[in-house]
C-alpha cells in the first residue's frame, strides 16, 4: 500500500510507517483512520490483551449531550469539603507529589464560570464531531457493539440541581446539541420503564444523540477490521522509551527491541506524561480513579436509554444482556485496588432505582484510571517535535470522544487539516 504522504515531507509512493503506542480505544481508533489511508500502522500495547485498562469496563455512556468539564466552581467546593469527609463521590486525596500538586493548582485555575464554559465548548465540539464519525465508522463496517441509540437522561433529585442545570442547557444548544428539560410526565413519555427515576426525581435533561455501548467489544472488533487493513497489533510489547534524534522521534524502545518508523502517535493515556519525560516538554495529565460495576440483567426492566443520577455521580448503562454502573472520582489515587465501599455504593444506588432490573448480588467490579487533563479537553495534534504526535487526555469520555480524535490525529499525519477546530485541544493551550 502507498500512503498518501503526510506531515513529514513524504512522498505520495513512499509508504509510510506509523507505530501508534495504545491499544485502547483511542489508539485503535487512531490506527484504523491511519489504515484507511493506506499507510503501514503498527500498535504496541503492554498489556496482553486490547482494550485491558481504562478501555476494559467503562461507564458505556457515549455521552455528547453530558460532556461538561469537570473543573467548575461547583467541583472546587466539593473537593475542598472532601478532605475531611470521604463520603462524598469527588475526593481529593492529598499526596506529597510534585507533579500532582502542580496538576491540583491547575484545576483549581479553571474552576471558575468563564473557564467552564470554555472548556465545556471545546469538549462538545469534539465530541459532537465524533459521534459522527463513530455513525460513519459504524455504518461503513456493520459494527455492532452491545450499542443503542436512544439517548440519554440526566436527571436530579433536587429541585435546587435540576434548576441549576437549566440554566445551562442554553450552552450545550449554542454547541448544537439539543438537551431538553423534562418533568416527571416527559421521563414517562420517553420510556414507561423510566417511572422508577420519574418517581424518584425532580426532573431531568434528555439528550437524544446521546448513545450506550460495549467499549471492549468495539474496540476489539475494530481491531479485527483494523487487521483486515494491514494494520498489525503487537500485544504484550511494553514501549519504555521514546529515541530522539535532533527535531524528530527515530524509533521507540520496547522490551522486546526497538522499533523504528517515520511517524509515531501517542495515546497511551496515563502512561504517556512517562514517555515524554526529557523529550522537552510535558503532558499535563494524571489519572482520576472511578469505578465500575457489571451485573446480569434480569429481564427488560431497565431500558437501553442511557441514565446519569447527577447528585449521586452514577451512570447506568444497558449493555445488551448486562448492567453498567459506573461513577465516583478520587483525584490523588492511583493504585487499582478495590474499595468495596465504592462498588457497594454504585450497587445500592442501582438497586433502589430499579431492583428486579439486574442480579444484584452478582457485581463483577473494576476500578479504572481515567487519564484527566486539569482544563477537562484531551491534547490532542502536534507535539514540539516533528513527527510525533498526541491523542491523550480524555478523561472520563474517552469513549465518546475517541472516534473523532482519531480522525483528527489521521488527518494531521497524513497533512490533511481537520474539520474541525482544534482551538483549546492542544499542547499549546497548556501554556497559555
């Protein structure tokens, strides 16, 4: 296969070689558009398995119409009162880190009204761009995915929430997305199964582009599309330096020997703030823990429309024959070892919305690492040096914003612009 050129002053006969470094969902969707270019891709992934960390069990939510930036006025507060209670579901874990403590003054920075706003402008337009390049990818290769297509609520058991959140549908409607709000009739008339929450809450938002699905199940069946188009997977390679030479990546180092290519993409998520240590400059991520439950579906009480309880933090997904509940985010955490306070919070919470909706007392949990930018944008485009670029930083909508963010990464390898603006997506940003 020829490429088609790209940013490295490559001929348009020349076929050119890209290592993409992640196979989550992010690096694969990456590689895919890559493929479809002709160009020859390899992904490296440490684990021995696609889609084995932050991608394995996500929250299902494929979440256009709830792509709010974390960091807020709102957000400050609680993480502050935090410290000294632990039942809240945003914890700050104080750790003698410099790196995180440069991170937490940076969040604290954006949480202010204008700089939510920004933020929450630059994350809808990404992900409202990349549903719709997950349609086309969807469309273009008959990928199903445990997925559905009927929106999602995010509703509030407070009338003091839900008029809050009012007044903020007018940005997502600036961006294109039309949330709706909705009382307790409107829940019914969307899905009658939807009583339980109609009885329990003051009201809620609709979003009807949003979307549910399998994050594993599509990553890996992308892949195997991927593979149809020479792209070639190698597992359980673990990339430990990146080798410069002069402006330009000459090769990364693996524990299996070095690779060389002319082009090379990062989407490793947390992991990659490692990788660019003494490259001359530094990604602005850390990860947030949260976590995940999976439970057997028991019959059709729980409906396939996709459903945030926004006091609690809890998303509810149904994922075919299974449940998805995921929430919570203890920023200062990083270890992967389970709290079974936190499972048994998303379990309860489940179980007091919809209790012969699943097997409850058969959770399968997961705590996942979400790769967190303090602003809430991923970083994604160029880096400082030539031929390496970056697609890290999702955050909790990884999912939702993969699709397009490979795309756009594809679209700069290859010397194509973007369609879509990329202001306040990119390393540069972080400088401002």
């Amino acid at each position: 296969m020829a490429g088609r050129g790209s940013a490295s002053g490559c001929e348009h006969d020349v076929t050119v070689r890209v290592v993409v470094i992640g196979g989550g969902v992010v690096g694969v969707t990456t590689a895919y558009w890559l493929a479809l270019e002709g160009l020859s891709v390899t992904v490296l992934e440490a684990e021995p398995a696609l889609a084995s960390l932050t991608s394995y069990a996500t929250g299902g939510h494929i979440a256009p119409g709830h792509s709010g930036a974390w960091a807020s006025p709102r957000s400050l507060r609680t993480l502050i009162r935090s410290i000294y209670r632990r039942d809240l579901s945003y914890r700050l874990h104080l750790r003698p880190d410099l790196d995180f403590a440069r991170w937490v003054a940076a969040y604290a920075r954006q949480c202010t009204p204008e700089r939510y706003r920004y933020n929450t402008a630059v994350k809808i337009r990404l992900a409202k761009y990349s549903r719709e390049r997950l349609i086309e990818i969807r469309g273009q290769n008959g990928l199903t995915y445990d997925d559905a297509a009927q929106g999602a609520v995010f509703f509030y058991r407070s009338e003091t929430g839900l008029r809050a959140a009012s007044k903020r549908v007018r940005l997502w409607r600036e961006a294109g997305i039309d949330l709706r709000v909705l009382d307790s009739a409107g829940l019914r008339g969307l899905d009658a199964r939807l009583d339980p929450i109609a009885r329990q809450a003051a009201g809620a938002l609709y979003s009807p582009v949003d979307e549910v699905g399998d994050t594993r199940i599509f990553t890996h069946r992308l892949a195997d599309i991927a593979r149809a188009h020479g792209v070639e997977f190698r597992l359980g390679t673990r990339a430990r330096r990146l080798e410069r030479d002069g402006g330009s990546i000459t090769g990364v180092s693996t524990d299996t020997g070095t690779l060389q290519a002319e082009m090379f993409v990062l989407a490793t998520g947390g992991a990659s703030s490692e990788l660019t240590r003494g490259l001359g400059f530094s990604l602005p991520v850390f990860p947030v823990r949260g976590y995940t439950v999976t439970l057997p579906a028991r019959g059709d009480a729980i409906p396939p429309i996709g459903m945030v309880d926004e006091e609690g933090l809890v998303a509810i997904a149904r994922l075919g024959d299974r449940v998805r509940l995921g929430g919570t985010a203890e920023f200062g955490r990083t270890d992967r070892r389970l709290d079974p306070g936190g499972i048994e919070r998303l379990v309860r919470i489940g179980r007091g919305l919809f209790p012969e909706g699943a097997h409850w007392d058969h959770p399968e949990p997961y705590v996942c690492l979400r790769p967190m930018t303090a602003d809430g944008p991923p970083v994604i485009g160029r880096s400082p040096i030539s031929n390496l670029f970056l697609n890290v930083g999702h955050g909790h909508i990884g999912w939702t914003m993969a699709a397009g963010a490979g795309k756009v990464v594809s679209d700069l390898v290859t010397g194509r612009p973007p369609a879509i603006d990329l202001e306040g997506m990119t390393l540069s940003r972080s400088r401002d």
